[in-house]
C-alpha cells in the first residue's frame, strides 16, 4: 500500500500483481439422476466412492439401474460423482405422539422405517428427552431438555434422520418406558416383598420373572439413587440371557425413576406387592416408538426427469451443483420417450457447458435395430451429447448371473480415468479404453458394421482378442458425416467446454476494472498464460505457440462505442487436436533393379 515519507531513510511499498492465475476446471464430475430405493428424494448429492452411494443410497438394487452405473462409474476410474434420486410417490416413515407432536424421517422410503424414537422425562418441568436410534439399538441422535416450544428448532435445524411437527395445541408427550410416582425422602420399606417383572417384545412372546429386592430391613435403600442401583442390578441379574433384562437401566429423574429394558422394540412391566409401594406401577408404555409407513417410490417416468424448475426437481435438481461436466441417465433405455428426456438434457449441458452421455433404448437387440432406431433421435441430435451402442453384460453382485445394463456409467468412468491420463484433450476410445468389469457386450460388431454406424455418428462399443471390451468411437450426436460440425468429436467439444468454463470464472475479476489497455494487457497476459500451460501440455494442434493459440484484447476488439457501453471483447482462438480416427497404411513393393 502506499506510504508517507516523513523521515529520511527507506520505505517498502508492496506492488499488486497484474498476473491473475487461471485455474482450469474439473472436468469429470460425473450427474447421476435416477431411482433409489434409499436417500433424499431431488436432492443432489456428492460422492468419492461407492461405499459413500451405499451409506446414502443403500447400494446396489435390481429395480435400480443407476445403482449399477454408480458403480461401473467408480470401477471404470471415476472419482467424482453427484447423485439425484428420482422416486414418485416416495413417502417418509413416520411415528405420531398423540395430541403432541410427530416425527417424520427425513429421507423417504422403507429405510426410515428402521427408525426408532424415544421420549425420556426430563428433570425440568415440562422438559424431556429425545432420542433417535436404529433397531439394532444404536443411538443415532439425542435432543436434551428441549420442550413442545423448541423441539422443531432443535431437531429440525440439526437432524439428519428425522424432521418435528407439533401439534397445534400440544399436550405433554407420554414418556416411554417405565416410570414410577413421585418418591419424596427415602424410599418406601418392602421386606421381603416380590413384584413381577415382564419384558414383553414386540410382536414376540414374554418373559416373566420373580424378583425381590432385599430379605433385611437393614438393606433397604436409603436414597432414590441407591434404590435406583439395587433395582437395575436385581433386573440384569434376573435372566442374563434376555436383552430386555440383561441391558435393563434404571435412572433417577427428579423425585422418579425411569425404567428401560434393554432392547429398543420391548417393554418391561413391574406388578406386584413390592413395584405397588415403591409406586412403580404408575406409568408403562414400549422403550420406544418405531417409525412406520415409509414407501420407496416407483421408477421415475418422463415427466419425472423434466422435473420442474420452481421445485427444483428432477433434472433441475442440478441448478445449484456448482461443478457440473459430464451427465448420466441410465433409465434412458427403458423409458418409452427418451427423446423429451433427452432435449431436456441437452438443453442442461447447454447451459452448464457439460456433456450428456446418453444410451440408447434397450430394445436395440441388432445391428439394424439400432439402424433403423435412430432416426428418431434426429430431433435432439447435438454436440453436447454422445450415444454409445450395444449394452454391456456383466455379473451382478446380487445374483451371481450375467445380465445387460446400460454402459453409460462405465463409459463416464472411462472419461474421467482419460482426463485424469492423458487430458480432456484426448479422445476417451481406443485400447486404452477397456470397460473394467465388462464381460461381454450385448451386440458383437465386426469392422464393416461398425462403419454402419460410426458415419451416422452412433459410437460403438467394441471387443477385441486379448484387448477385450472397449470404447471404439469419439463422435458427438452432432458428428454425422451428413451434418458436417465443428463440434464432431468428442474432445474438442469437451476441451471447447472446458476452456469456456475455465476463463468464464478465471476473469470475473475483470468486471468494473478500467476498461482501457492497462486492463486489457492483463486480460491478454493472463489469458495467454492460461493457454500457454495447456500448448505445453499438448492440448492444441501446432508445434509453436503462435499456431496453437491467440488473444485478442485490443482497440480492434473492442470498440470506443464497446467501452461506452461498458463491454471488453477477448477474443481466444484454438486449434484442436482431433482423433486419428481413420489410419490409412500404404504399402507400396520395391522391385529389383536391372543395370545394363
């Protein structure tokens, strides 16, 4: 910053940098939209593996296709991907509290159904406890003196199972478990006095037993809390091999006791002389409510995947995902419209400036199916998107038998892996891109009938001996001979892609700056810089810089009447690299020569 000299001597000024560094963007971050059984519903989510899908989705599942091409995705070398669950008429489990309030999981489907909630009496009046946990006893989350006031602000606002809806005129909830009357000074004497206890499962049978808490006077409990130890210890010790008994607790609540039995789905029960004096017959209700009701949804229609962007649904889900390069919908082959999912995708890449890796329908069994098929998608034909034939067949982990699936999710593996190798620059096809785990594909192709298809821009997915299965075409749906495009192969489209993206966010600073030559000197330097890595990386065509790229930032792109109005032109220009998609060999036979 500046400084003002007033003493003889040295002074520092620190000078800002007029070089602003460009950072090239991702450019394998892969969408999934599709159904799940498990997970929030039009919600995207960002995952690094696939046990991070299995924590959220639930893993693998026959009726869903997205759960196989998540993991095609990670095993073909993919590192990044976003999840959205698409699942109509899904509906979250529930649990209702009477005239008090409601408890919802917050993901629907059956999962939540798995859910338990607890309410424990507080020591404050008017107080109480909350607690969430699995069937298997795992406490999941617990809320702490919160009241019918603050219930739906502490778990709403921090709960990641269950959402609070309290009624509109709340009574206090009944507690679970066990809970005793009020004992005020030292607990009553019961001498030689039996109670009954009775552990009773949900929709199982009971066990009942004797218990008596002490033979001599002299034993007796001078305190609550002391009557409160004797009595947890005499019910764990009165059959070890019961959960309900075994894992008993009893706690103090103020002038209360709070009896639970060990297992969440249980209830236990005291009757008798001895529980009737020490008041421990007042209250008995389950250890726990479950939650019940939740529905997984059906396979997601069109309408489903056009979704809507006021609710943000469906392919909209996307909207807020900041880094967003390749899509994938693997129930394109299934739906009876693909095309008006697909113009909805593409019209997503567009504005995202991403890549939409579609299939194509499952119906394409032969070569001339998928000939005479597709016709139909000449309406949604764009450099945006790519479509990729036959289907692949792999073994599915859940049966141990071969079967077809759409190869979309492992063909975005391969995109990533290449970008990741070589750079978005080169084509994700050829021998190094072999299928992982791919055992056969549905429809073998000989040379001739791949080159049916490859002029109507339809990528084949080839195997060859030794090599095996692998990506054998780099066409955009735009590539078609009959349709000459700049955009007609995959890379350039993708590296055009990536470049756009990268210089859009790498010159925001750009705005409000002074717009006369000092700024654009710094555009062009920056700019320049930016391109120069990727020339020397070997993303453009050219042995020098001069035939590999330009920037234009200058009087002759931006005009005094541009300035006036607030507009700076950069012009950038590239020369891609493009696929060598045909290799022609000659082989021309040298004869002997005669001398005479």
């Amino acid at each position: 910053m500046p400084v003002t000299p007033t003493y003889p001597g040295v002074y520092i000024e620190e000078l800002t940098s007029s070089v602003r560094t460009i950072t090239g963007v991702s450019t394998s971050v892969t969408a999934f939209v599709g159904y799940t059984q498990h997970g929030p519903v039009n919600t995207p989510v960002t995952l690094t593996s696939f046990a991070d899908f299995e924590r959220r989705f639930g893993g693998l599942s026959q009726a869903s296709p997205l759960s196989y091409s998540v993991q095609q995705f990670f095993l073909n070398g993919g590192s990044i991907a976003v999840v959205v669950r698409l699942a109509p008429g899904a509906g979250g489990a529930t649990a209702d509290f009477g005239d008090s309030f409601t408890v919802t999981a917050t993901e629907p489907g059956t999962a939540g159904d798995s859910l338990r909630v607890a309410v424990d009496p507080a020591v404050a009046e008017g107080t109480f406890d909350l607690r969430v946990f699995d069937t298997g006893g795992r406490i999941r989350e617990t809320y702490r003196g919160v009241t019918l006031d603050t219930i739906e602000q502490a778990v709403n606002a921090t709960s990641a199972v269950v959402r609070v809806q309290v009624a509109a005129e709340p009574a206090e909830p009944d507690p679970s478990g066990t809970v005793s009357g009020a004992i005020t000074g030292e607990p009553p004497d019961v001498t030689g006095k039996d109670f009954e206890a009775t552990v009773t499962a949900t929709g199982g049978g009971e066990n009942k037993k004797t218990i008596r808490l002490y033979d001599d006077a002299a034993q007796k409990p001078k305190s609550l809390a002391e009557l409160a130890v004797l009595l947890e210890r005499k019910l764990r010790t009165a059959d070890p091999g019961d959960p309900g008994f075994a894992a008993a607790r009893v706690t103090v609540v103020g002038d209360r006791l709070h009896i639970l039995p060990g297992s969440p789905d249980s209830e236990i029960t005291l009757i008798g002389p001895a529980a009737s004096t020490l008041k421990l017959q007042d209250h008995s209700a389950p250890a726990s409510t479950p939650l019940s009701g939740g529905a997984d949804g059906t396979p997601p229609q069109e309408g489903d995947f056009v979704g809507s962007a006021a609710d943000k649904s469906g392919l909209y889900a996307l909207a807020d995902v900041p880094d967003l390069n390749l899509l994938v919908i693997p129930e394109l082959a299934t739906l009876g419209d693909p095309v008006t999912v697909m113009a909805q995708a593409n019209r997503l890449c567009e504005d995202r400036r991403a890549f939409f890796i579609a299939d194509t329908p499952a119906s394409w069994t032969s070569l001339d199916a998928a000939r005479a098929g597709l016709g139909a998608f000449d309406s949604v034909r764009n450099d945006h998107a790519a479509l990729y034939f036959p289907h692949i067949r792999q073994t599915d982990p859940l049966t141990g038998q071969l079967r077809e699936f759409p190869p979309s999710g492992a063909i975005a593996g391969i995109y990533a892996a290449t970008d990741t190798a070589r750079g978005v620059w080169k084509a994700p096809a050829g021998t190094e891109a072999g299928l992982t785990g791919v055992r056969a594909l549905t429809v073998p192709l000989t040379d001739p009938e791949n080159g049916l298809i490859n002029p109507l821009g339809l990528n084949a997915l080839r195997s060859f001996p030794v090599i095996g299965p692998v990506v054998w075409g780099a066409r955009t749906l735009a590539g078609a001979d009959a349709t000459p495009s700049q955009w007609k192969y995959v890379p350039v489209r993708r590296l055009a892609l990536f470049l756009e993206e990268s210089l859009y966010r790498g010159t925001k600073w750009v705005v409000f700056e002074p717009n006369d030559e000092p700024l654009w000197g710094q555009i062009r330097l920056n700019v320049g810089a930016f391109l120069h890595t990727l020339f020397l990386q070997g993303a453009f065509q050219g042995t020098s810089a001069r035939a590999a790229y330009f920037v234009k930032c200058d009087k002759t792109t931006t005009t005094q009447d541009d300035v006036n109005r607030g507009v700076v032109n950069i012009v950038v220009g590239f020369a891609p690299l493009k696929p060598a998609e045909f290799v022609v060999i000659q082989i021309e036979q040298i004869t002997g020569q005669i001398d005479v």
